[in-house]
C-alpha cells in the first residue's frame, strides 16, 4: 500500500508494483531451473519451455521499453517496472545506466533464450544465470517491507 | 540448504493454513447482507488453495536447494501481501467508523461513473490519506501465480470491486465528501475511460527542456532519461488534477474547501511527488470554481484564494517548478476532459438552495425537504451538493449548532427519499391548507391543523417535519417511520447499572443498519431507536409519541419515555420493546409511531447548548449522570459504585 504521508488521494500503486515484482520473480526463479536442465544438457519439458517462453517476453519488452527510450520517446507505463529491474539488474542502482549497453545486453539474453527454446545451447552460459540471479536480489530488495526503491517512502 | 527450503515450506504452508483461518473467521462476521465484501474474501480463499498447489508444482519442478529457498521466499512475500490486504482493507471494513450509507453513496455514484457496476468495499485506514486501489482485485490477489493463477468462475469472474481506504476522522464527516464521491471516484472512472492517455501531456512537454532537469525522485529507480520521468510524473500529476477537476465539477465550492483544508491537514501544501503541490491544486480548483456571487459560497472559497494567490513554494525542484507551469497553462483543458462525464453542478444556479439550507442548519434545522418554506428560488428536490455546501457555508459563522450531524441526517433522509420515490413511493403534497383553520384550541390538533403548522409562515409557530409527505397526516396525528440507528445492549459482566453511578454505557453499543436491512428486535428485548423525521416543535407545542397500534398489536412498544416539550428539535429516540413471543423483524422506513400534538402556554425561553439532546439525529445514549441533582445525591449515597 503506498503511504504518502504528505499527499491527499494517493492510488495504491506500491503494492501492485511489489505484487508485480513477486511475480516476475517467480517467473525468473522457474525459468532459472529451467535454463540449469538445459545447460547440464537435459531435455526440456514442455514446462521448461514455456518458463523459458515466458521470461523471454519480460526481457524482450524490457528491451523494447529501452529501445523507445534510446529513439527519444517514452514506452507505456506497463513496461515501468521491467525496465527498473531490467536496469537495476544488469547496471546496479548506483551506477549510471549505459542505456546502449544494457539494450544491447538484453537483446544478447533473449537471443540466448531463443537457442535455449530452439534446442541449443547459448552462446554465454553463466550471462543468463546470473541475470536471473540478479533479477531476483532486485526482486528481493523491492518486495521486503523495508526496502521501498520503487516508489519513494515520505 | 536443503533444510532451509524444507523449512521455508513447512512455514508457508503453517501460514496458509492460518491465513484461511483468519479468512473464515472474517467471513462469518460480515453478515449475510454484506455480499460484497464476502464476495471478496472467496477470492483470497480461492488464492489460499491455488498458491499451495503453485507452490508444490513449482518445487518438484526446482532444479535444486537454492531454487527451492528462493521460490519460497517469494511465496511467502504474497502471502505477506495476502495478509496484509486482509487486515486493512476488510479487517478494516468491520469498523463501525465507516457508515452503511457511505457505501451505498460510492456505489451509487459509481454506476452514474462507470460503465460496469462495482462492488464497493470501504476500510478506515491511515489517517493522513485516502487511498483507492485502482488495479483489478482478481489481479491482485492472483497477479504474482502468474501462469498458475486459477480460472475464475460464476460471479467471481466478472465480478469487479472498488476498494477504498478513508482517514477516520474524515469518513464519517459529510463536510469531506469531495474527497471522497468527487476525487476518488474519479480515479477508478479515468482508469476506465483513459482520460489520461487522451489528455496527450506528453505533446505539452518540451524534450529540449525536459532533457536539462534532475529527475523526479520518486522515480529515480528507474535510472532512465529525465525526459522518461518527467514524463511519467506528468501523467501522475494530470491524473491528480483530473480528479480533482471531477471533485469541483461535482461539489462546487465544497471541492475547494474540502481538498484545500485536507492537504493542509496533512503537510501536502508545497509537497511534490507522484502529487502536484497542493498550493497548484488549490490554484487550480479556485479557477475551476470561478468567482461566486453568493456572499456564503464565496465565503468559503475565500481562504483558499488567498492561498492560491500566495507566491509558489520555495525550495521545489526544477522539475516540479517546470511541471506547475505546464500544468497551469493547461488548466482549461482539465474540466473541458470531463465533458463526457456526469452532470455538472451549478453552484450560482443552486446558491439561494444553499443559503437557504445554511439558514436552516444555523437554526439546527436538519432539511432533506423545503415542506413550509417560504421564499421562492429554492430548487428542489435537494442535491447532496447542495446539503455539503450548506454545511460548509453554515461553518463560516459558528452559531453553536452541530452542522455535519445535521448535514450528514439531512443526507441520510434524502437518500431514503430518493429510494422511497425509486421504488414506486408517493411524496405527499401537504400544502394548500384552507383558511381559519381552528389551530387547537379544542386540545390536540387535527390533521389539518397539523398541515397548517408545518407551512407557518412565522417561523416561530413552524413545525418541521423533515422529510415531509411520505405518508399522509389523517386524523389527529402524524405518522413517524424508523430510522436506521440503534442503540443495543450488550451481554456484560457489569453486576448493576446506576443512574446516579453511572455504568450503562459500558452495556450499549451503537449500530447502525442499511436502509435495504432490517433490525431483529427478540422478545423482551430493549434497544434504543430514532425516527426517520428530524422535527421542531414550536414553543407553543407539545407532543406526545406513542406506537401506531398496528405495530402494538404485534407485540411492539415504541416509547416509553413518550412527552416530547416544546421547543424540541431533533429525531426522538424510541425505547422499543418487544413484548411477543417471537423475534420482530423491523425494517428502516417502517411506519411504527404517531405524534400527537397539543397546544400548551408558550414555554420558556429556548434551551441553550447544555440540553443534553439538543439537535439529536440518532438515538442518543442516556446523559442521565450528567443531570444537575446526580452529583447531590452521590454525595447523600453511600456507595461509590453498583
């Protein structure tokens, strides 16, 4: 529940914003598995592929929201918080984002997940671990009741 | 590891099984006429179910130890979720701060609002806030089982909710329903007609300029362009400036001084974020509102001018100094994005309503009707925004009357008025008295007599009988109907109850029911209820209340304490008591007493502030300990307590 204490009328957007963060991050924790059975070379199940299918589409609308951000125009609101998780993930939050690089990032993770879901392997085996890892400490900080860094605590 | 995850899940599923416990229990206090809350709560106990089953399926699929500690500290943060929202939105919802009657106000306003209707639940919440959840509960509750989230059948599937938090102290004052049916609202109808997304603030916002400012804090995380945030704080604020439009649309000056006095309560005045400052707010709704003719309305608005016409705050960042000089070059465009929205109120056309109504709560008249008014220009029937800027005008010059309670019964019985009439009821007009009308000499008044009386025009020989014309006045009586308040006695540990010691309101607890609910009086049973009609009996009047004998024959009393004195203003509180043998069930609006009236010498000078039922609008809980003598005969009495 987002407590402004200093405004009237306030939507209760923090907690969407950390119901959305627990689902992506459960989405990224599946895939994650997902993604270890197919490096130790095992065959993915339907299951496997749909997890892959569906941590896809978050990192390719993420890229895409950066992607309209590099042309100079702005992507939905929908695409908000995938893009701060996105971001926080590859570039930490106290670094400044090289917009470019992490575009360029993303789109290397979600080509990775096409072989994955094509049946071969990637071309970097720990860059897609360890994002999902690092999405998940993003994920960690966002939803643990001290830790509001999606929307600011007056 | 694995231990930590194995644990990890025997503590999930503890707090399922917990969870569905504290579920059922709210479940079985919502009473069976509360069917949107209990709505509701199936889908929590649907999610409780749906979030085992996830949670299962995802650990036989994890890989190892490390997977299943991460997914289960996940689980448990929804669930978390789960609980929480549990807590304050229907825990919350069981408070008796929130009237009945607010409900049924949102919902009404929401099916003038929106295009599906919405199942309103209300919660008292933090004190320095409203808060609406703008997101569909369904996805709330399911959003994070993501692909495992359960297909939704029957009524829970199209079933959409509005779920609102309200500051205590506000919720239950009619002076902040601007806030409320005006601003709140608002949010859930432009999440519905995308009005922000048609305003196009982006096509008012200049890159070249916006690509120089800092970013807004509270979107900092994002770690994007200035010209993205600021973006995206524009939206915010238009969004909040749309409603606020909404709220002075609907209310009139009431708007400005209901949100201008609110974010000063709260510290919002220079305050930026996801909220434009409310000095721009207040700025904003005066313009709205325009200049005001009427000397009372404009006192109202008055303060808030002058706050507007205050220099900006100091110390606000470039962007938020840049976003209050769009914002206000476009302020025309705010009102002009609701002309699609349901009607407008027109406060010049409405204000000698209003002053009139003013008039009438300055005397502790509470009007839901203009039966014997004299003047013309009234329009009638009444609006409820004509009722809420009453109060606010009648507050400008304090006459020691309790206006908001007799704001908030005036709205009351406009709300039963206007569904009296919706289901098919007649107002009766009581007008058209003819002359040389003997007005009770002879002992109690004839009806005619009666009638006379209510359109007196010397106000001092006036009876008011507000809402009038629900039933006709035959014979030598009027008929009262039961309001909606009780008063009940509750089973207590309490060995004795002493007038003069005091005690009895430990026992008693205030309850108050929907006009569409119905009240279960027991056999032998005492509770304390109200009429229906706030009335003023004139100092050369008395009356007597007694139960119509339809209802005696049923075994109900409706008074006991039955002589009402001149001068007399409010609703009388019934003792009702049930004398059958089986259990009454007694229905608001329900016509269960009469008034006889007789003529009397006129009585002495009016009651001042210290009667202690003065302008009482519901039943009131005995103030015998505060009687002059209680403190003499404490003083004669040996014993200290019952």
């Amino acid at each position: 529940m987002h407590r402004h204490t200093a405004s009237a009328a306030m939507q209760r957007t923090s907690s969407s914003l950390r119901s959305r963060s627990i689902g992506v991050a459960l989405l990224a924790v599946r895939a994650r598995a997902a993604v270890k059975r197919a490096l130790a070379g095992e065959t993915l199940s339907d299951r496997d592929i749909s997890e892959l299918s569906n941590v896809r589409r978050v990192l390719a609308g993420a890229a895409e929201a950066i992607g309209y951000d590099l042309k100079g125009s702005a992507p939905a609101a929908k695409h908000i918080t995938s893009v701060g998780l996105a971001l926080s993930a590859v570039a930490g939050p106290a670094e400044p984002p090289d917009k470019e690089a992490m575009s360029s990032h993303l789109r290397s993770l979600v080509a990775d997940l096409d072989r994955l879901i094509g049946g071969e392997p990637p071309r970097d085996t720990s860059a897609l671990p360890d994002f999902l890892t690092g999405l998940l400490r993003i994920a960690d900080r966002d939803t643990s009741q001290s830790g509001e860094t999606l929307v600011r605590r007056a | 590891m694995q231990e930590i995850a194995d644990e990890l899940r025997r503590q999930f599923e503890d707090r399922l099984k917990h969870l569905n416990s504290y579920l059922n229990d709210l479940y079985e206090q919502f009473p069976p006429v509360e069917e949107r809350a209990r709505l509701a709560l199936r889908l929590y106990d649907i999610y409780c179910n749906a979030a085992r089953e996830a949670m299962a399926s995802d650990w036989d699929h994890a890989v190892d130890a490390i997977d299943r500690i991460d997914l289960l500290r996940f689980y448990l943060r929804d669930l978390n979720e789960r609980a929480e929202e549990l807590e304050e939105v229907f825990a919350g919802a069981l408070h008796d701060a929130v009237p009945p009657g607010l409900v049924d106000s949102v919902e009404s306003e929401l099916v003038e609002l929106l295009r599906t209707p919405r199942q309103v639940i209300l919660s008292v919440g933090p004190a320095d806030n409203y808060e609406t959840m703008i997101s569909e509960l369904q996805d709330f509750v399911f959003g994070a089982l993501g692909p495992y989230a359960p297909d939704l059948t029957g009524d829970l599937q199209h079933a959409r909710f509005a779920l609102m938090r309200l500051p205590r102290l506000e919720s239950t004052q009619p002076s902040w329903r601007p806030l409320i049916l005006g601003h709140e609202v608002a949010h859930l109808a432009v999440a519905e007609r995308s009005t922000v997304a048609d305003f196009d603030i982006e096509g008012r916002l200049d890159p070249a300029v916006t690509e120089t400012l800092s970013v807004p804090g509270h979107l900092s995380n994002l770690a994007s362009s200035p010209t993205l945030a600021i973006k995206t704080a524009a939206e915010q604020w238009v969004e909040e400036l749309i409603c606020d439009a909404y709220a002075a649309r609907r209310f009139g000056p009431a708007a400005v001084a209901a949100l201008g006095g609110f974010f000063e309560f709260v510290g919002a005045f220079d305050e930026v974020g996801g909220h434009p400052p409310g000095w721009l707010r207040c700025r904003m709704l005066v313009d709205w509102v325009g200049d005001l003719e009427s000397e009372g309305l404009d006192k109202v608005v008055a303060p808030w001018r002058q706050l507007a016409e205050s220099p900006q705050p100091a110390g606000m960042p470039d962007w938020a100094h840049y976003l209050c000089g769009v914002m206000w070059e476009a302020r025309d465009s705010f009102p002009a994005a609701l002309h699609d929205w349901p009607a407008q109120y027109d406060a010049a056309a409405r204000a000698r309503t209003v002053e009139w109504l003013a008039r009438e709560l300055d005397a502790g008249v509470s009007r839901a009707d203009a039966a014997g008014a004299s003047g013309d220009g009234l329009h009638t029937p009444f609006y409820d925004a004509d009722l809420v800027n009453a109060g606010w005008v009648a507050r400008q010059e304090p006459s020691g009357m309790p206006i908001d309670r007799l704001v908030e019964k005036s709205l009351e019985s406009l709300d039963f008025v206007r569904r009296w009439q919706q289901a098919g009821g007649d107002i009766i007009d009581l007008s058209g008295v003819p002359g040389d009308v003997d007005s009770g000499q002879s002992g109690v008044l004839s009806g005619v007599a009666i009638r006379e009386r209510i359109h007196e025009a010397d106000r001092t020989r006036r009876l008011v009988v507000s809402p009038a014309g629900l039933s006709e006045i035959r014979g030598a009586s009027l008929d009262l109907r039961l309001g909606k308040h009780f008063i009940v006695l509750e089973r207590s540990s309490t060995p004795a109850v002493s007038a003069v010691a005091g005690g009895a309101r430990r026992m008693q607890a205030a309850v108050e029911k929907s006009w569409d609910d119905y009240f279960v009086l027991h056999p032998g049973e005492l509770v304390l209820a109200s009429t229906l009609e706030y009335l003023v009996i004139p100092s050369d009047l008395a009356a007597t209340v007694i139960t119509r004998s339809s209802y005696g024959r049923l075994g109900l009393i409706t008074a006991t304490a039955i002589f009402v004195h001149p001068w007399f203003k409010g609703c009388l509180t019934l003792e009702l008591v049930n004398l059958g043998r089986v259990p009454l069930q007694l229905q608001p609006g329900e016509r269960i007493a009469q008034l006889a009236l007789q003529p009397v010498e006129p009585a002495r000078p009016e009651p001042d502030e210290s009667d202690k039922y003065r302008c009482s609008t519901r039943p009131e809980f005995s103030r015998v300990t505060q009687d002059r003598e209680i403190a003499v005969l404490r003083a004669i009495s040996r014993h200290t307590e019952p």
